[in-house]
C-alpha cells in the first residue's frame, strides 16, 4: 500500500489552477491515488479483523473508498474526453453501528492511521474545492464532506475502544 505523502498533496494544491483542465487533472490523479490506496488499507485490516465488529466498519470504509475513486474516475473521463461536466452524485450508505470496541494496538492503531488518513484527505478536498469553481469545486465539496463524515465516524469509534487510554498512552 502506497501513500502519498504531505509535500506531494500541498504541492499539488498549491499549483491547482482552477482554469487548466491539465491542473485539474493532476489534482484527479492524487485524489485517485488517495482513495485507491485508502480502499486497499480498508480491505487489508477487514480481513484482519475478520470475525470481529470492526470487520464491518472496514468493510464499509473500503466501499465506500471504491465509490469515491468511481466518481473521481467518472470526472476524469468527462475532462479528459473534452464532455460537458455533469453534476456527479454521491451515494449515501450507513455506516455499521458499533458501540463497544475491544481493541488491541493494531486495532487502535489502524483506527488512528484511518483517522489520519481521513483528516489529510478531507483538508486536501476542501482546498481543492476552493481553488476551482463550478462543478469541480461542488465535486471536491461533496467529496471533503464525505470525508468530514468518515472523520467524525472514526473518531467516534476511537472514543468507544473499551480500553483506549492504555491502548494510546502505554
């Protein structure tokens, strides 16, 4: 599983050109890239937690990865094919509930690089939304909003870890 690292992401933000298709393209190709790699880490720690409840959450996380990088793709093809931009819509699943998570450290730790992960791709949408306009900028709006949600969903799963204080501090 690769990651992209955060130089790469602020570079890509900072040369975003709202008005070059070609700027807009290189930022579909990191986003892309985040949630193919996102979707892989879902898959690796739901067949890690295999039999547990947290199984489900992963399994969720990762679906809900691929329909991102669906959309994503469907974006690139209307720029790249030269189409006119149509309003792309996102489908709202729900997440699994969890209330009591008995979690180890490569549970707590998964939960926390998940979070992270979340955080830097939900920040990296936002600007993106910023620095393009139209259905671009809606586009990457919907998409820091799902990530909003997924960061709101991890941490709450990380409040509900039975035993999170020792798993965090030792």
């Amino acid at each position: 599983m690769d990651l992209t690292n955060a130089k790469e992401i602020l570079s890509v933000i900072q040369q975003l050109n709202g008005d070059s298709k070609e700027s807009i393209l290189r930022a579909l190709n990191l986003a892309e890239h985040v949630e193919k790699t996102s979707g892989e880490f879902y898959k690796l720690e739901a067949k890690r937690t295999k039999g547990t409840e947290l199984q489900a959450f992963f399994v969720f996380m990762e679906k809900e990865e691929e329909m991102h990088l669906a959309k994503i793709l469907e974006l690139k093809a209307q720029l790249e094919n030269k189409e006119e931009l149509t309003e792309i819509v996102f489908e709202t699943n729900t997440a699994p509930q969890i209330h009591s998570i008995p979690a180890g450290k490569d549970d707590m730790t998964a939960l926390l690089y998940a979070l992270w992960r979340e955080k830097k791709a939900q920040d990296f949408y936002e600007q993106a939304s910023k620095k393009t306009s139209g259905k671009v900028s809606h586009f990457f709006s919907e998409l820091a909003n799902f990530e909003h949600g997924h960061v709101q969903l991890l941490e709450e799963y990380v409040e509900n870890v039975q035993n999170a204080d020792e798993l965090i501090m030792g």
